[in-house]
C-alpha cells in the first residue's frame, strides 16, 4: 500500500503567501490647508519632512504607483531614486476634483456657503460641491484604478503614494462601509495605511500617521 495515497490534498488556499500594499497620502502642500483636488500645488518644506518620517527605515517595496499630481509625484521620484525602485504614474489616482473649492480654504467655503459645506461632509455621495467631480464617479474611478494596480502587480510589495479621499475609498472598499460614512476615517498628511491582500479578503493591517 502506498501510503502517499492517503495524504490529505493539500490546500491551496494555503500555499498563497499573502502580500502588502502601503497606501501614503501626501504632506503639506505649499499654501497650507485648503481643498486642492486637482490644483497641482507641490509639497511645503514642512510636507517632504511629514514624508520623510513616515517612511524612514522602509525600503522593502517592489514598486511605487503614484497619483500623476506632483504633491504625491514629486516624493515618489525621489523615493524611487533613492530606492533603486520602478516608479509608475496612475492617472486614476488623482484626486477627487472639487470644482469651484479648488484653491479655497476650509474656513473661506464654510462660510460662504455653510450648507453645502455641512452637506457634503454629511452625505458626499448626493451632494457634491459646485462644479466638483460627483462622487459616486470618483468611486468608480478608484476602484478601477486599484483593479488594475493589484492585477499588474500581483504578489508584489507595492507602495501607492496618494490623497486623503483616494485612500478613504480604498478604506470603505476593504471595510465594507457604507459611502455615506467616507469622511469618518480621519487621513492626516503623510499617513500610512497598510493592506494585506490575501485569498480570504483584503485585511487593514495598520494605519498610523508620522
């Protein structure tokens, strides 16, 4: 009698080695706080430390993806350079674009219009800010960005270098949450969050700001 014959099969689920991907938000953009969705503004000085920091004794990626605005572009290279890592721009990682908030501060749209601005934190999905990019399309847009990204890189280690709403709805993706609960994560600059990507769902590992 062979008694490999009566070995139990092996699981393949088993044999899987999960793997990560660290999602970093930018630092402080030039000109301070403000919505700046698709405003290109680049990092304060204050904003490449917050990154920095973040990342400091972290190198073990096999790749960088990052949003094609030079807040997250601009940190990227130098990390890819620094690294010796393949560098690439994602298009649909840009953020979320906020119409004629663009370049205003928090305080000039809460007071100019303090209905709309409690309206959009309250319920994002059905209220979106004038001539701002509607937010069910801005879901749909990121999960088909993070689609591609983790099909392409399957198995690997990759960092995403992103935005505060980008990685809200990544969180609401892995946590199951509702849409309508987006901005209950609080995504301070230069925050790392980070995924593992196993064959029984995506887990949220971490997530820490600098």
């Amino acid at each position: 009698m062979n008694p490999g014959n009566h070995m139990p099969k092996e699981d393949k689920k088993m044999t899987i080695t999960p793997h990560f991907i660290d999602l970093l938000r930018h630092g402080q953009p030039a000109g301070g706080d403000r919505f700046r969705g698709v405003q290109d503004d680049p990092l304060s000085e204050t904003g490449w430390q917050q990154m920095r920091e973040s990342v400091n004794g972290m190198s073990d990626w096999d790749v960088v993806v990052t949003s094609p605005l030079r807040r997250c572009a601009d940190f990227a290279a130098e990390l890819s350079e620094r690294h010796g890592l393949t560098v690439e721009t994602e298009p649909g990682l840009a953020e979320l674009a906020f119409g004629e908030w663009e370049g205003k501060s928090y305080d000039e749209v809460k007071q100019a219009d303090p209905a709309a601005w409690h309206a959009f934190f309250e319920d994002p999905i059905n209220n979106t800010p004038p001539g701002g990019e509607n937010m069910a399309d801005f879901c749909e847009r990121i999960d088909a960005a993070w689609d591609a990204l983790v099909e392409r890189h399957k198995g690997k280690h990759i960092l995403v270098v992103c935005h505060g709403a980008v990685m809200r709805v990544i969180y609401r993706r892995i946590l199951r949450m509702p849409m309508s609960s987006l901005f209950s994560i609080e995504v301070p600059y230069a925050s790392l969050t980070r995924i593992r990507r196993h064959p029984e769902g995506d887990r949220l590992v971490f997530h820490r700001s600098p």
